[in-house]
C-alpha cells in the first residue's frame, strides 16, 4: 500500500516556511488589535504622567517589536525546522505541532518578562503590569502558537493565498508600528519619559 504524498511535501520547504512566518504575524497581530485597549489601560492603571506614558508605551513598543522582527523571524526560523523534520521523517505532524507551540510559547514568555522588568524595574512589578503584559504580549503570542500550523496548509497552497496573506502580514505590521508611532510622545519629552531628565 502506497503512503499519500501530503502537500507539506510536494511544497518548497522556503515556501512552507514563508507561510508560517506570515500567518503567525497575521495571527498575532490580530489578536493583539482586539486586547490592546484593555492591556494599555490596565498598564497606565496606578501610574500617572510620564510614568502612565512609559508604561504605556514600552507595552505597545514591545508589541511592535515582536510582530515586525520577532514574530516572523521566530516563524520562519522554527517552521524550518519544523517542516525539514517532518520531510525527514524525524517527527511526527502532532509533535511538529506541540514543538512549534513549546518554542511559541517562550517567545511569548521572554517577550512579557522582558517587558516586565523595563517597567517595573524602577517601581515594582504590580499585578496591573503582569495584566498588562499577559493581555498583550502572552495572549497573542500563544494564540499565533497554537494556531498557525493549522493554517499553514492552506496559506502555502496557492499563490494566490501566500500573497494575500503576505499583504495582510505587511498590514499587521504597518499598524502595529502606526500604532506606537501614535502613543510616541513629542521629541522634547523623549528624555523625561526614559529619565533622562
């Protein structure tokens, strides 16, 4: 009995690792759209000023950070791997799956607790920030975790969907950083809101 040749292998594996880059962004970033009102708000809570503006703003630069440089150089990186393993027969689809998730998911980890000790490094770690930080940074990043391999297949099939992802990526990425550009504080402030003044 002949074993089906599934898609993942018929694929150039810089192409499977192109759509995992891109829907992980995408996944990401959508999901950071719908909890960043709430996490700014929770982040900005107990402070004031430029204290509110700092919190504020290293929770969005994070964010930036991770969906325009993070988030696709982590995908592509560890959708590699994780597809030229497959191809070699070295591990199965499920624990391709619970590798890419395991890896997703200290990303996420490292991304908050970085973010955690810039803000709260000068006036503590409070249960707002680490709110904050998991409705923001965590929450996203597990969501792109788990679920982008399931769309990989269907991203890298046609042409036609890994370029219309690839915009949408692109998109995420244009907003994001719009969106930090917009909580950015006029220049002159710049250096009393890192304390430099």
């Amino acid at each position: 009995m002949a074993v089906p040749i599934t898609l993942s292998v018929i694929q150039p594996l810089a192409t499977r690792a192109w759509a995992t880059a891109i829907s992980y962004v995408v996944i990401y970033g959508v999901s950071f759209a719908f909890l960043a009102p709430p996490a700014t708000q929770l982040a900005m809570h107990g402070y004031a000023g430029y204290e509110s503006q700092t919190a504020t703003f290293a929770l969005l630069l994070m964010a930036a950070l991770t969906v325009t440089f993070g988030a696709g150089a982590f995908a592509y990186s560890v959708g590699w791997r994780v597809e030229s393993d497959l191809r070699k027969r070295k591990t199965t689809p499920r624990r391709a799956s619970i590798e890419f998730v395991g890896f997703g998911a200290l990303l996420t980890l490292s991304t908050a607790a970085i973010f955690l000790v810039v803000v709260g490094g000068t006036s503590g770690i409070t249960a707002s920030l680490v709110g904050a930080a998991v409705l923001a940074l965590v929450l996203p990043g597990l969501a792109a975790a788990v679920f982008t391999r399931s769309v990989v297949d269907h991203v890298a099939a046609a042409k036609r969907e890994l370029f219309a992802t690839s915009l949408s990526a692109l998109a995420v990425i244009v907003l994001t950083n719009y969106l930090i550009v917009g909580s950015l504080p006029a220049l002159a402030d710049l250096p009393q809101l890192f304390g430099l003044k």
